[in-house]
C-alpha cells in the first residue's frame, strides 16, 4: 500500500474520531504521520534530501587550544559481550583511546532513533571473540531495518558523529572538539554508511 493512502486514511480517522491534534502531531497512544514516514529508508531519504536541499549552515569552529593527551603504551580493552580482556599498542591503542567512549556515547543515541535498529560490533578488537588478535581491528556499525534488511559498514567516530547530526534532524553535527560541521559535503559518506543509494 501506497504510504500516501496511509496518510491519507489516518487524516480520515483523525476527522472521524475527532482528533483535536493537527496531523503531524503526536498524542498519547497515537498513530501520527510523521512517525510512518520517519521509518526506515523514507525517513532518511527525506532527512538526507532536506540536507542537499537547505543552504549549508556556517561553520562553527571548535576548541582548538587543548593539549593533545598523552596516549599510553598500552590499552587495555575489556569486551562488552564476553568480557575478555585484551592489550593493545600502537596504533590500536591511539584507535581504543581515543574514540571509543565518544563511539559508545554516540551509540547510545543511535540506539533510540525509529529508522533503525543500530548495534556496534567491536568484535575485532577482542582476542576472545576472533580467537587471537586481529591485525588492524576495526568497528562495524550494524544497522537493521523495518523493510527487513541490515546493513554492516567499518566507521570511525567521526562518521557516527555525522550519523547522529542526520537523525536529529540537524544539517549539521558537532565532532569530538565541539565544532559543528554541515552534513551537505558529507551525504556521499552517509549514504554508503546507511545502505542507500
């Protein structure tokens, strides 16, 4: 079914019921419009639509005057599923230092968006998990949709930074020193990410 036709029985049901809330407005155990068109891929068609569309907003410089910290030798990364413990150095341990609490809090907001289900896998990054170590470990975020599909893409902080501007409806999203970037030079990036051509 056509999701106009939906819409356009819901406006319907809204009359005959004697809704007193505007379609696009959501009440307590309702059904509103925007909430069927903002799952899946047609929501995120409109969002990404909407961001090539607008002007881009001005770029917001962030911090810039703080004092890079310090990486440690070693890391140590305790894994979410089993809890296995495991050390890294190099670059691995630049990779874990550096984004993985900004990774797991942007999650947080992924996790509660309508137009997928989202899930990190960070198996790669636990010697437990792949039986030994994996020679340049990577995060895959794991995206599940209402049409039945998922979706699994390598992304680093700063593309779930991007992701998570575009779910909240912004055109543009703030990165780890607190600038705000606009999504429109980087709807290419977030269409690979997403699955949607």
């Amino acid at each position: 079914m056509n999701w106009i036709v939906v819409l356009l029985i819901l406006a319907a049901a809204g009359t005959v019921f004697g809704a007193r809330r505007g379609l696009g407005m959501v009440g307590k155990g309702s059904t509103s419009v925007d909430s069927i068109v903002r799952n899946g891929r047609e929501g995120l068609r409109l969002l990404l639509a909407r961001v090539e569309r607008e002007e881009e907003p001005e770029l917001v410089r962030g911090a810039m005057c703080y004092r890079p910290a310090a990486v440690p030798e070693r890391v140590e990364y305790i894994c979410p599923v089993c809890g296995e413990r495991t050390w890294y150095g190099g670059d691995c341990a630049v990779i874990l230092h550096g984004q993985m609490n900004g990774i797991r809090r942007a999650m947080t907001e992924l996790e509660q968006t309508p137009y997928f289900k989202a899930f990190l896998d960070e198996s790669q990054f636990c010697s437990s998990c792949v039986e030994g170590e994996t020679e340049s470990p990577r995060f895959f975020l794991v995206l599940a949709y209402p049409e039945g599909d998922t979706i699994r893409t390598s992304v680093q902080l700063f593309d779930l930074q991007m992701l998570v501007g575009l779910v909240r409806g912004e055109l543009d999203f703030a990165d780890s020193f607190d600038a705000r970037l606009p999504l429109k030079s980087r709807v290419g990036r977030l269409r690979v990410i997403l699955g949607i051509e």
